[in-house]
C-alpha cells in the first residue's frame, strides 16, 4: 500500500485580517468620530457613528485604538489604505541613502598606488559616498602596524578638503580601518 503525498501549496500563510478595526470590528462603546465629510464631529455611541459612516456610504475606521474614546474616521477605507502607503513611499525615496565605497591597502603600498586610490576616494567623496579605507596585513606584515597608521593618516590629510575623518584608524584583527565621510556643502 503506498502513501499518497499531497502537493506542495506554497510557502507561509498570508494574514489577511486588516491594520484597522473597521466598522462592526470596533468594539468600543463611544467613539469621537472625525472626517472631512462629517459636520457634527465628536463623542457618539459606535451605533450612531456606524449609522452615519453606512449613510455616506463610507467606512468608520479606528485610527487612535488607544484615545479615550478611540477616535473613529468616517473615509472610505481602501482609499486610506492607498494613500497610506503612497506616503510611506515617498518617504522611503526621500530617505538618503548612504553608500560605502571601500579602499583596500597593503602596509607597504608605493607612491603611485598611494595616489591612484587618492585620486578614487576623491571621486567618491564628491559623489556623496562614505569611504572606508583600510589596510589588510597578511602573514608577519602585522609586525608593521604603524606603517598602516602612517599610510592611513596621511591618506585622510589628502583628503581633508573633501572630507573628515569619522572614525581614526582602528586595528581589527588582521585590518586597520578608518572611514571618511563627506563634507556637507
């Protein structure tokens, strides 16, 4: 006799029960009912704010479950929904955006090198973007952490002008980083 396996369905549940307690759902005994088509605003029975809210043809909406009374909005529901999350998205496009450009060194690195990186950071900085500059020892190279001081030190005077210094170098295990951010205009 063999087991018969049901098919696979997908992943999670989807939890369907709305953000706001909506008309029969509140269950508070008086409400302040507000809205820009209510003329009367303030405390009523829930019955009375859901009889006005059925009469507008609209949606009675808790907004403040935590008022004494809880404040109940007279609007229509999925409209609020839409212009709910149209706000958060224009506050998530308004956030900035902070991006870390990264700049790797060894403890011995040569003039030419030195000034190829400088010359990047620069380009980063003026875009807008953090710069973290660190120099990775490998093997016995540790022995030589104040070259990667010096290095980093003198990697943050060059670029004094279009940036400060965030954090001074710091040894973390085998790195020594320092980051540099840019300066507001």
């Amino acid at each position: 006799m063999a087991i018969k396996k049901r098919p696979y369905r997908g992943g999670r549940r989807v939890d369907t029960t709305p953000l706001h307690k909506i008309n029969e759902r509140i269950r508070a005994h008086q409400v302040r009912v507000v809205g820009e088509n209510v003329e009367n605003q303030g405390v009523y029975p829930l019955a009375e704010a859901l009889r006005m809210a059925r009469e507008q043809e609209l949606d009675l909406v808790e907004i403040s479950p935590n008022a004494d009374p809880p404040v109940c909005k007279v609007i229509d529901y999925q409209k609020f929904l839409y212009q709910q999350k149209k706000k958060q998205k224009e506050m998530k496009a308004k956030a900035v955006k902070v991006v870390v450009k990264e700049i790797r060194f060894g403890p011995n690195t040569d003039d030419h090198d030195f000034q190829f990186k400088l010359r990047h950071a620069e380009k980063f900085l003026k875009e807008g973007a953090k710069v973290k500059a660190y120099v990775f020892f490998k093997g016995r190279s540790i022995l030589f952490k104040e070259k990667g001081e010096i290095l980093l030190l003198r990697f943050a005077t060059e670029l004094e002008e279009l940036g400060k210094v965030e954090q001074l170098p710091r040894l973390e295990g085998k790195r020594m980083t320092m980051f540099i951010s840019p300066k507001k205009k």
